[in-house]
C-alpha cells in the first residue's frame, strides 16, 4: 500500500469536513506528525541534541560537585581545638552560598536570568543551557558526594595520611571509591533528572527534543501527537539509563562479594 498516497486522500477528507474513522484519524495525524516531509529525522536530531546537552551538563556538574564536596568535606573535617584554615573557611563559606543559592531557586528564574540576563548577546543557546544545568547539578552533586565522604568511617582518611599520603590523594585513591558506591544511586538519580531537565532549555530558544516537537505542531496545528512522541521518547531513555544504573550497581555488589 501506498502509505503517502492514502495519508493524502484521507487528510483530503479531513479538511473537506468528511467523517474518518478513528484509525483514518489516527493515521492522518500519525503521519503528519513523524512521518510526512522525514519529521522523524527532527526528533532524532532532538534526540542527538538532547544526550549531548545532558553529557555536557553531566560533566559541569560532576567537576563543580566533586569540587565542591571536597572544599565542604575538609572544612568539617578539620580537628576541633586546632586552628582553622582561614582560606579554607572562606572558601567553604562561598561554597555554601553557591549550594543555597542555586538549591533555593527555580531551574526555569535560572535559566532565563543566564540566557537573558547573563549570556544575552550569546546566540549559543543549547551550550548556555548545558552551562546553566551543569552548574545547578553541581550544587545536587555536590551535597550527595560531601554526605557519602562524611557518612564513611574516619578512619580511612587517618590511614591514608599515616601512609603519608596527602588530603587530595587520600580523596582520590581511598576514600571517593569507597564513598561512589554508596551514592551511585543518587547520583544515578541526578542523572535522569538532569535528562529530563534538558526540555527546559526550550524556554531560552535551546534545540532539543521538546523544540522539535514546538516545530511540528508549529506547521500541523496538532499538539498531542508530537508531545506524545517526545514523552515517549523521554520514557525510552529513562528506562535506559535506569537499566545502565542498576546493571552497574549488580556490578559493584558482586566486585564486593570477590
């Protein structure tokens, strides 16, 4: 069957008022949405834009945490009775404000203050997006590393200074891996909200799944079918990562068990 030329003679008779069945409805509307003049390469390119956005973002937030929970981490840490680091202590008191700042606003006021405000005369809006999400990750990052570092014994960073090693060598070789596997599903959590939070990016004129789908209703003037699709898709990757996470975690737990 020729699918372009049916979609024409039903979608004749949509327009002259005729009454469709709702399979001739549904295809009608299936069609111009996906289907019709290659639209299903726009919500791939959506697609393409989104994991890139999300990977962009996930490395921003993955430094700025790490960052973060460490300077946070070593403040709490130091011994009570000796003298605190004055650089350490302002340090810290910055990164408390970035953490209560960027926690106690809205992703969207964020958005539109650093795609309007701070990177106006930017035409970049996919990257400012990316940059804006990666630095409200990093605020969420960094709060569930610095509780994973602080919820493991002390003991651990005391037997790495007695090796001789120092403060960012014992993060490094001891105590982060230990802590990664208890937060690997928060930060896996964190993850899927960041993929989620790339359709904002829209707000600010970023290309991403949610812009494709504006386009096509924007030609169709039929809202559900491209909003569906890109739900779906949105679904899709989810469960994805979501298997990715916990095929990892299965992962973890057996190294543990050796």
């Amino acid at each position: 069957m020729n699918w372009a030329l049916q979609f024409e003679q039903w979608h004749a008779m949509m327009t002259a008022g005729e009454d469709l069945s709702f399979f001739q409805e549904f295809f009608v509307k299936f069609y111009q949405a996906f289907v019709l003049n290659d639209r299903w390469l726009q919500y791939l390119e959506g697609v393409g834009k989104t994991l890139l956005t999300t990977a962009m973002a996930l490395a921003i937030g993955v430094v700025l945490g790490v960052l973060v929970a460490m300077v946070r981490t070593a403040h709490d840490q130091q011994r009570p009775g000796r003298r605190k680091n004055p650089v350490l202590g302002l340090t810290n008191a910055i990164c408390k404000i970035y953490v209560t700042v960027i926690r106690g606003t809205p992703m969207m006021v964020q958005l539109l203050i650093m795609g309007l405000v701070i990177f106006k005369s930017s035409r970049n809006f996919t990257a400012v997006g990316a940059l804006t999400l990666g630095i409200n990750s990093g605020a969420y990052v960094a709060e569930i590393i610095r509780g994973g570092l602080m919820a493991l014994d002390p003991g651990q960073a005391e037997a790495g200074r007695s090796l001789g090693l120092g403060y960012v060598d014992t993060m490094r070789f001891i105590v982060i891996p230990q802590a990664f596997k208890a937060i690997l599903p928060s930060l896996g959590n964190e993850f899927i909200i960041l993929l989620k939070d790339t359709s904002l990016i829209t707000v600010i004129g970023g290309k991403e799944l949610v812009h494709a789908a504006q386009g096509i209703y924007g030609r169709t003037y039929e809202a559900m079918y491209p909003l569906i699709g890109v739900a779906i898709i949105y679904l899709v990757l989810v469960l994805i990562f979501s298997w990715l996470q916990g095929k990892l975690e299965r992962r973890l737990r057996q190294s543990d068990r050796r």
